[in-house]
C-alpha cells in the first residue's frame, strides 16, 4: 500500500475544509418553542430558533439590516424579530415587518435545512439536502428512542477521530480486546460507508465466552456518513446496541463531537422502563469505547506515511472521503 500523505488529501484531515452533510446543531430538547440560540458551525455564525409550530429554524447569524446578531432577538409566532431595529423575519425568512417604515424591504435572511433526529437538530451545509440525517442502516425507517451521551472536545482532526472504530490492530494494543476483527465494506450511497466485521473473532478465552450469543460474525459494524458522523452497532444477536458519534471540525483542525445513545422504541411502560436501561448500557459501552483513545487525540499529529495490510479499510475510508463535495471553511461554498 501507498502512503497517503496528508498533502495530497483534497479533504481528509484538512482544518479549511469539509465534506457537504448534515452536521449536528444542538441538542433538541436544549431548543424549546419560542428559543433562539448562537451556535458556531464550520466557521459560520448561525442563529437557530424553534417557532411555535416546534420546527427548528437555522438562519445565517447577522440581520441584513445593519447586522446585529439575530440570536438576540425574539421569536414571536413562528418569526424572529430582531432586537436593535425590530425588523421582523418569517420562518421563510422574508421580511415581514419594519416598524420605521410600517412595511417590510425586499430583503431575506439565508435559511439552511434542518431535520431533527435521534434527539439531536442537523443542519445541511449545502443549498438542497441530498441525503437523509445519518441514521444506523439497520434502523432505518424504525422509531427510536435516544439520549444524550457524552460530549468532547479533542485536539486533532473528526476525520482522525473517526477512523479510530476501524482501526482493528488498536483494539489489541490500545482496548486490550482480544478480538480478530476483518471488515468488509459496502458504500450505501455517495455519503454513506458501512464496514462490517466478518469474522467470529478469534480464539481467546473472551472469544469462547461470548460465541454462544453470536450464530456468525461477532456483530461490530460501523456507518460513516459525510466522514464525520458514525454509527457504531454491536452486541449478541438478540440485542444489539447503537451509538452515534456526532463530530464537527472546530478552527484549526480540532474536534467537536457529541455521542447519542440509540434503541429501537418498544411499546408500554415496561417497554419505556427497560429502554431507559438498554440506553444507560448503551452510554457505558460508549464509555469503554471512549476509554484510551483521548490520550492520542491529545497528542497524534496524523501523518499515514506507512500503512500496512491491517490498515486496508482507513485506506478505504479515506478514498470514501475524498470522493465527496467539498465545501470551504466560513464561506460553504464548493471547492474543485
Ligand atoms: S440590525 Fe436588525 S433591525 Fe437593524
Ligand atoms: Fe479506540
């Protein structure tokens, strides 16, 4: 295999740029009706603000006015009203109102896409959603229930970040698992990479333990989505665990994520009882995921200049992501 120097990636690993997707806002229930909040993404200032229909409106930060910031403003209805000259917003963004003049100006604040899911609100960077909000494929179009689990900040790429849950050698060197993970990978669409083990794990003592709960394959798949967001799916046959990993890139190439735990509803209040139990097992497994890696993230400085065998499938994932549009930091706008 060929080095993959980082200087010759048009997107992986690079702080100035990024992957056109759905990047995760806020977490749902921290926008009530009738909120507005400031949230920064890939060097954008945005307001966000939920109207009294409960939808979650993201709009570019700064009031075409005389550029307040609208996050200070009001809602009122399913509108925002900014706070320094009252000009007030649609959830079209349009203006409706201009207390000075007693009628609107022909101007529009600029409206992103937002979609709410796993309890989580996303935005979509680009003009028109091309892909749905990142889902775990094997619930797809099932309902769920969700949590928040555990929200970081780490000191390198979410592209690095992210090739951790394939990089099968360190679940031996770092996570002491005594597990032989081969993946096979399928993409689901241009935005969408699955690697599923295919392997029953090997013969350690761990391995004869847990056999019993596994008819094939030991379940650990993965489901990346725009480079940055994955989902991780593992667990006996019977009952399987999912846990999303929400990243975005931060100014100069650092991360921010927030995990969300994930289990498919299931009906009365026993159901409700036992899925908040399933998602607290869910957030420790996420937990010992999480464990051991936040040293490197702290300190690594990537640079894949000698892969090896073992290290086919973050080669696979890396071309994954070089095929997708790329937009520019701040500006969004697509770069060839
Ligand atoms: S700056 Fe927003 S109304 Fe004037
Ligand atoms: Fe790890």
């Amino acid at each position: 295999m060929n080095a993959l120097l980082t200087s010759e990636l048009r997107v992986f690993n690079q702080p100035d740029r990024f992957v056109e997707g759905w990047y995760w806002l806020l977490p749902s229930h921290q926008l009530k009706r009738g909120q507005v909040k400031a949230v920064q993404l890939l060097g954008r200032s945005l307001a966000v603000y939920r109207g009294q229909d409960g939808r979650a409106i993201a709009v570019d930060a700064y009031c075409p006015h005389m550029g307040a910031h609208l996050a200070e403003g009001k809602v009122e209805g399913c509108a925002l009203r900014c706070l320094f000259h009252n000009w007030k917003f649609a959830a079209t963004g349009e203006c409706v109102d201009v207390p000075a003049l007693g009628k609107p100006v022909p101007v529009r604040l600029h409206l992103w896409h937002t979609a709410e899911q796993y309890g989580m609100i996303w935005l979509w960077t680009g003009e028109f959603p091309t892909q749905p909000p990142p889902f775990v494929p094997e619930l797809e179009g099932i309902e769920c229930d969700s949590a928040l689990g555990t929200h970081f900040v780490h000191n390198c790429h979410p592209n690095v970040v992210m090739i951790n849950a394939i990089d099968a050698h360190h679940f031996n060197t770092v996570h002491h698992l005594p597990l032989e993970i081969v993946f096979s990978a399928k993409e689901l669409n241009p935005n969408a990479i699955e690697f599923s083990n295919t392997t029953r794990g090997g013969d350690s003592r761990f391995i004869r333990l847990i056999r019993p709960f596994y008819q094939t394959a030991v379940t650990y798949s993965l489901c990346y989505w725009y480079g940055t967001v994955g989902t991780v799916t593992l667990g006996p046959d019977r009952l399987h665990f999912y846990i999303l990993f929400a990243l975005r890139l931060l100014e100069g190439g650092k991360t921010e994520g927030q995990t969300l735990l994930i289990t498919p509803k299931r009906s009365g209040i026993h159901g409700w009882l036992g899925n908040r139990l399933l998602l607290w097992l869910t957030q420790q497994v996420a937990h010992y995921f999480g464990k051991g890696d936040t040293r490197i993230f702290q300190t690594i400085q990537f640079n894949f200049k000698t892969p090896t065998k073992a290290d086919h499938s973050i080669a696979q994932f890396i071309q994954h992501v070089e095929q997708q549009k790329i937009l520019s930091w701040e500006t969004w706008h697509e770069i060839n």
